[in-house]
C-alpha cells in the first residue's frame, strides 16, 4: 500500500507506532514542530527565556494541583490550610515554596524574554499578532498572579487585595458598583476569596493555556525572529529550507537542556536556602493572619507588580494614578505600531534607540525598587522622574526611531561562533 502523503506516515509501517500514527499525526506534529522546524543558526543566551517561561508555566500548574488537594478556602480556613501544608503535609512546606518561587521566576523570564523582543525588534512586521498574544499572556499570567497573592489569606494579602481592588472604583459612573460586584460582599471577605479561588485555579488558567498555545502557533507560522532582525525565509536552498536556519531539533533543544540545568541550580539555591528572598518572593506580614484592624507598617504589592504601583504612588491624585498605571501596563500593546526603524534590531539602530532602551530599561528596574519603599519625601520625587523616562520611551518613539540613523543590516545572518 502506497505511503498517505497528507500524514507523512507509510501505511505499512509495522507496531505501535505505526497504528497510532495512522489515528493521530504524531510523527507529523514532531517533523512540523521540531526536526521540520527551522530556526535562525544565530540564536544567543537571550533565546533561553521563551522555554523557559514554558518550563515554568509546567512547573505552576503541577505544584498548584497538589496545593489544591490540601487547601481549604475561606475566611477562616485559608490561612490555617496553609500553614497544615508547611507543618503536616509530607513536603507540603516544598510543594510551597517551589509554587511562590516559581510565581516570581516566570516573571523574571518573561521580563527577560520581553526584554530580548525590544532589543531585536520581535515585535515587528510579521509577527504584530505574535506580540499581541504575547501581551495578553503578560496580562492573564498578572491576573493569576494577582489572585494567587490573595488566596494565603495573610495579613498583605489582605490589605494588598484591599488597595488593588479599590482601584477599579475609580472608574467614572461604574467604580463603586464595580468593586463590589468584584469582591462579591462590600468588603474583602469570604466571598472575595472563593471567586478568587475559582479564578485562579480555573478560569484564568484555561485562558492562560490557550494563549500560550496561540502564541506558539503564531510563532511557529512567522518563524523566529534572530539578533540581526533578518527573516531567513526570505532566502531558501534548492530544497526549500532557509540558508541560515537550523533544525529546532537537536540543535537547540540540546541548548534549551543546558539552560534549564543552570535555571533549576538557581531555583533550587532560592527554594532550599531564601525561599521569601529577604522579603521579596514572600512578605514578612503574610505569615500573619489577615486584621482588617491591623495594617501592615507598609502596604506593598510582590516585587513584580512594584513598578506600575510606583506610578500610581507618584501621583496625588488617585484617579489620574490608576490611569497612568494602566497606560503603562497597556503602552506595551502599542510598540509594533510606535516604531518607525527602518531596521529591526539594536545592533543596526541608531545612538538614539540605544539610550532610549537603556533610560527605560533603568527607569524600569528603579520604578520597581521604589515601588518597594515608603511614599513619602525623595521617593516620590524619584519616582515622578523614573515615570516620566518611562512614558518618554514610549510617547518619542515615533519620532527617535524615524530621525536616527542606522547602519545597514547585512543580508545575510551574521553567524558569531562561541
């Protein structure tokens, strides 16, 4: 019998294998994913963070299955199962602490990650769609995180949920109906948590999921994107495969190996030996219960969150520092659009796009350490300048990727061996 062109996938192919590949396209999928798939041959350490974001993403969803199995949610249990998981549950303390290190290392790689797109311009013609899934995964991954925050019902927890949530009343005509309708009773109680609970064991997840799939398939359809900003499918061998690709596997699934043994040393140092990171991945005050009548010396949302709420503590007027918090998180969506370059990556741009993306890059990782301190006196001060380099990335891009001038891009791939 002749071979089914379609799957790829003799029909006379013998065993298992065979069988399941003649009811599920299993060898197809490997071939178009994976040893079909080709990618830039130039590829370097800023590559590693995609996979690892997915490697994370795994990671969250197993530890938080098992979390599930021994949480109780409720006013007055959510706190006290939690502490049943670190004293009495056979390794209930690890299962916690790779959950709430890993919350802060998928940001830490997607930070990483977005950060490798503006310096290589991964968000450019083909792939606008790409970066917009992108986003909406940024988006959902804050929301879960955000919820998950809640759920250990802990003294910031509270209090943390109490100032996020009264945000949404600054909405004009709907706020106030809003927050409530959010916190399902006219204060963050029980009921705050058990919505909470479903959405971020269910809902968000699901959507969380989907997205990242869409993002992958958005990838997989405009191909990768390489420091030098070059589309290798534009140049093709007498076999049809880009002169400057290689397939995905083995070359770089033996590279992404090598990254995730570094990444798990560095995971394993913080969940073994600083599992709340001075403060950082756990708060001194969650370890206590939640007090409506006791708020924490310093009300701060998780280091992750720490830049947008800097914004929103620079400026008096509550209102105007909600929207001014959300224009930063939703600025972003924008960049496809914004830039101008005639060229895609930082090599071949211009001075201006240079310090541009190094101003905001400081700007960013100083709005998150003031986030963190006390708003009050040069704090504040600090964080109206740092807010205002981080919109002026944003608002000039138009105009500084236009007026520059950049080198020209070679046309092909420079390939640098290490």
């Amino acid at each position: 019998m002749a071979a089914n062109p379609s799957s790829g996938v003799s029909e006379t192919r013998p065993g298992f294998w065979g069988w399941l590949n003649r009811r599920l396209p299993v060898d197809t999928f490997i071939k178009s994913q994976l040893t079909g798939y080709y990618a830039p041959k130039n590829f370097n350490i800023w590559y590693y963070f995609g996979s690892l974001a997915l490697l994370v993403l795994v990671l969250q969803l197993v530890t938080g299955i098992f979390l599930t199995m021994f949480y109780k949610v409720g006013e007055s249990t959510s706190f006290d199962s939690v502490e049943y998981i670190m004293r009495e549950v056979d390794y209930g303390w690890l299962l916690r602490y790779l959950h709430t290190t890993g919350a802060s290392a998928f940001f830490i790689v997607v930070y990483l990650h977005m950060f490798r797109a503006f310096l290589y311009g991964s968000y450019r013609k083909p792939r606008e769609l790409l970066w917009l899934f992108g986003m909406a995964v940024y988006l959902a991954l804050m929301a879960e995180a955000f919820m998950g925050y809640v759920l250990p019902w802990g003294n910031m927890s509270f209090w943390g949920a109490q100032v996020i949530v009264n945000l949404f009343g600054t909405i004009p005509g709907i706020g106030p109906g809003l927050v409530e309708w959010i916190r399902g009773d006219y204060g963050i109680a029980d009921a705050t948590l058990n919505r909470f609970f479903a959405l971020h064991v269910a809902a968000v997840p699901l959507g969380l999921l989907l997205l990242v799939v869409l993002h992958l398939v958005s990838l997989h359809e405009t191909g990768s994107n390489n420091p030098d900003g070059i589309e290798i499918k534009d140049r093709k061998g007498a076999d049809g495969k880009p002169l400057d690709g290689i397939p995905f596997h083995p070359y770089y699934t033996v590279k992404d190996v090598f990254g995730v043994a570094v990444f798990f040393v560095l995971f394993a140092i913080v969940v073994f030996f600083v599992p709340t990171l001075g403060g950082l991945f756990l708060e001194s005050p969650n370890f206590e219960p939640a007090n409506p009548m006791s708020t924490p010396e310093h009300i701060a949302p998780v280091w992750y969150f720490t830049p947008f709420y800097a914004i929103l503590r620079a400026v008096p007027d509550q209102r105007l520092g909600a929207l001014l918090m959300l224009l930063a998180v939703m600025a972003f969506v924008f960049v496809p659009w914004l830039d101008g370059s005639p060229v895609k990556s930082i090599r071949y741009k211009g001075w201006m796009s240079r310090a541009a993306l190094t101003l905001f890059a400081i700007a960013f990782v100083a709005l998150g350490y003031l986030g963190l301190q006390p708003a009050e006196g040069l704090y504040v001060m600090l964080a109206r300048i740092f807010a205002v380099i981080y919109f002026a990335f944003f608002i000039l891009m138009p105009f500084y990727t236009r007026l520059e001038r950049c080198k020209p891009v070679p046309e092909r791939v420079v390939y640098h061996a290490h």
